[in-house]
C-alpha cells in the first residue's frame, strides 16, 4: 500500500510504509561532535539539567500550569517513575527509564509572565545560574520567539512550548529551536472548509485580534483561508493582550455588517471576548438573512472549560484533544489523569512530547552537545505520540502532523468534556513550502553549541 510522505523540503511523495512502518531511526555517536566539554553547559556524568518555563502568572497562566504539570510527568516517566507514558508507544523506543544518556534528568522551573522580557530573563538565568542544557516551555508566541533567539546567542536547545505563531517557524526560526505545535496558517488551512461547509461561503467576517505577533500572524492566516473559500472581510481590530473587558470592541460589530465574529484571541483573552460577545447578544442576532456566527479558530480545552456554556456549537482547531483514541494518546491521558485526577490539555501534551523528542534526540546523538541534537531532529519521522506520523523538518524546525477541528460539545457530560473533534484533518491538507510568503525572511542560520 502507498502512503504520503514528508520530504525534507516539505513537498509530498509516495512512500510504502510511512505511516505504517516508520524506518528505524538513525542513531549518531557522540564521537563525530566535540568533547563533552566543548559546549554549554556539558552535564556530568549523573544528571542533567533542563529549564522549564512557563506563565505561572498573567493572561496564559492555566496553559502555564498544565505545561508544568506535563514536563513534570515527562521527568518522573524519563527517571523511570510511574508507568513509563508514552515511552512505551514512541517509535523510536531509545527512552528506557534511565534517565538521558545516563544521566538522571533534574529541572529548573521559571515565570515568563506572558512577557517577553521576564521569559528572556527567566531563561538567561536558568542557563547561565542552574546549568540548563535545554530551555522549554512557554504559552505565547511573543514568548516563543524571544526566548529562542536567546538560546540562540547562548548555545542551547530551545524546544518551544506552546507557540501558535507562524512567526516562530517563519520569520524568527532559529538553528537551536524547534516547534511541535501547529502554527496559524495549518489553523487556516483545516478550519476554513469547515466553515464553508457549515456556515456557507457568502459570510462577511469581523476579526477581533490579540495585538501581537501570534495575533498578526493568525489574523492574516484566517483571513487569507476563508476569503479563499468566498468570504468577505469587513473589518480587524486589534485588542490589547492586557485587555480583560471586550465591551468596546464587541459593540462596533452590531453595526458593522457582518455576520461572523471571528476572535483571535487565547486564554483569557478568548474567555472574556467569546463572554463579552455572547453578553451582547450577537449568537441571537440575524444578519444578511443568515444566523449570526463566532468562530475561535484557536482552541483548548482549558479556554472552553473556562467560557463554559458559551462554546457550545463554536468551531475551532487545536494540536491535540484528549479523546483521541490512537495508543500513544490513550496512554498519555491514562498517565496524566492517574497522576492529577483530571485529563490533560493541548499545552500540556505538546510539552510531554517536546521533551521526550529532547531526551530521543541527544540518546540517538549520543551527546547533548546542541549541533548533535540539531542534527538527530532534523528531518527526524516519528510516531506513537500522538496526531499520527509526524516530521521534523529540516528547512525550518517545524512539525507536521494531522490537525484536529473541534466544536463546543452542546451537551457536555462534565466540565472537562466541553470540546468535540469533528475534523481530523490530514497533514498533505496543511502542509506548504518553507518559502511561503507567510514564512519567509527567516533565516535558520547555523547551530550554536555556546562554547
């Protein structure tokens, strides 16, 4: 049987087996990069440190606690702890308990505060005081980027957290980062045949967008995938990220002749807009003769839980959802749950996977050395962790993989089961060039080992 496959350069080709039967996953030596010593921050020979950090305060600080949650768990499963998770199910199956190369794994935890000069300072102390040899973590793009270009100039692997922007792969890519989470323009690309199909393509849609990269970048991704599929833009206003109360910016859309509400916003943001918005009254209203629609094309499950009956009916996209039923994911939310009383969010998975894809990477290098990592993940096809095969590539250090489109569930069986899938949309659907106009101007450069 043929399958779709990835190549490096991001264009598709049949392949027998990928999919199926992933290839065995190349594994380096240590030998052909420098001594153990001759990069930043060379662990010892027992442990190793990595940094994670996450919003424990402002806008994005349930994301922050779930990621906590999840690199947590990832640890105790590396040390050999609780059942193993996904250690089990990983294709590439070099993860044994036994920590990373032989080193048992400690961490360090820090506040970015959903700013980007707190994360930067957060993480130039985590490697510079704590020894980290990896940074992570993260719940805004703003974030994303600025803590990658400083594992950039530092020497270290920075493994981003969750980061929707397109700019993160696109026009700040980095040598030393790598993304596992979907971007603004594979949100499009899923959601608008969705819509399409659901909500006609005569629609006239009115953008509300957080005021910063990840908003720019998701603005231009809808608008540019739903005027593809016939509908107009009447307008796009930008809010601030310190903004709790949307009342201003909802009342204009009364008047302004559309008839969807399209709201770029996350976590807090998105649970007081969607509020705000239902508080006015639009999802009663009757505009153009059609039935008055919003649409959140970023979801999680820790924002739908949070704007509770409000979601219902609301169409979205998201990385990961807890009720899928592949192995790696059932044994993942079996983990989590086991261990928290409740099922993880999609912040929470794309950071489980994003250090165990750390550990892999260094166990297959045979060095934590940052050039050996970089090399092991480029490129690198892996499955068993969730949203079925996935690639590295190697062009731009992003991950592609099935993207999910979700609804809010109208009868929910409990407050954790508030978001439905109702797409699995396949990888070929999202998938472009690494020169698309939406990404270009980025630059990978090369590898910086720190030393």
């Amino acid at each position: 049987m043929s399958h779709t496959k990835l190549t490096r350069r991001g264009v598709l080709k049949t392949s027998a087996g990928f999919g199926a039967a992933l290839a065995t996953p190349t594994v380096f030596t240590g030998a052909s990069w420098a001594s153990e010593s001759g990069y930043m921050n060379a662990p010892g020979d027992s442990s190793c440190t990595l940094g994670f950090n996450v919003p424990q305060t402002g806008p994005y600080a349930d994301e922050g606690a779930d990621e906590l949650r999840a690199y947590e768990l990832a640890v105790e499963h590396l040390n050999g702890g609780g059942d193993g998770g996904m250690l089990s199910t990983f294709s590439s199956q070099t993860l044994d308990g036994t920590g990373i190369l032989g080193r048992k794994v400690e961490y360090v935890t820090g506040d970015t505060q959903t700013k980007g000069d707190a994360a930067r300072a957060s993480a130039k102390s985590m490697i510079e005081k704590d020894g980290a040899i990896m940074i992570t973590g993260g719940s805004s793009s703003s974030v994303a980027v600025a803590v990658q270009g400083l594992c950039q100039e530092a020497g270290v692997i920075f493994m981003a957290g969750l980061t929707h922007s397109n700019d993160t792969t696109g026009k700040d890519r980095k040598a030393n980062g790598f993304r596992h989470f979907f971007n603004a323009y594979m949100s499009g690309a899923a959601l608008a045949p969705v819509l399409a199909n659901a909500y006609g393509s005569g629609r006239k849609a009115y953008h509300l967008t957080a005021d910063y990269n990840w908003g720019w970048t998701q603005e231009e991704s809808i608008k540019a995938s739903t005027e593809a599929v016939g509908w107009e833009t009447v307008s796009a206003v930008r809010t601030p990220l310190a903004a709790t109360d949307f009342s201003s910016y909802i009342a204009p859309v009364l008047n302004s002749g559309a008839d969807v509400l399209v709201l770029n916003h996350y976590g807090g943001n998105m649970v007081n807009s969607l509020t705000n918005a239902v508080q006015f009254g639009l999802r009663d209203k009757e505009v153009n003769g059609k039935n008055f629609e919003i649409v959140v094309p970023l979801y999680s499950r820790l924002m739908a839980r949070g704007a509770g009956e409000n979601v219902k009916g609301i169409l979205g996209s998201t990385n990961w959802h807890w009720s899928l039923s592949d192995d790696g994911s059932k044994t993942f939310v079996r983990s989590f749950g086991t261990k928290y009383g409740f099922p993880p969010s999609q912040a929470a998975h794309t950071v489980y996977c994003q250090t165990l894809l750390y550990a892999d990477a260094v166990n297959r290098a045979g060095t934590f050395n940052p050039c050996g990592v970089v090399e092991a993940l480029e490129g690198f096809e892996f499955d068993g962790l969730g949203n079925g095969p996935t690639l590295y590539r190697a062009d731009d250090h992003q991950c592609f993989k099935d993207v999910l489109v979700v609804r809010g569930k109208e009868n929910p069986t409990s407050e954790f089961d508030v978001l439905e899938v109702v797409e699995v949309t396949p990888v070929e659907q999202v998938i472009y060039p690494p020169d698309h106009p939406m990404f270009a101007g980025g630059d990978l450069g090369t590898c910086n080992p720190g030393v």
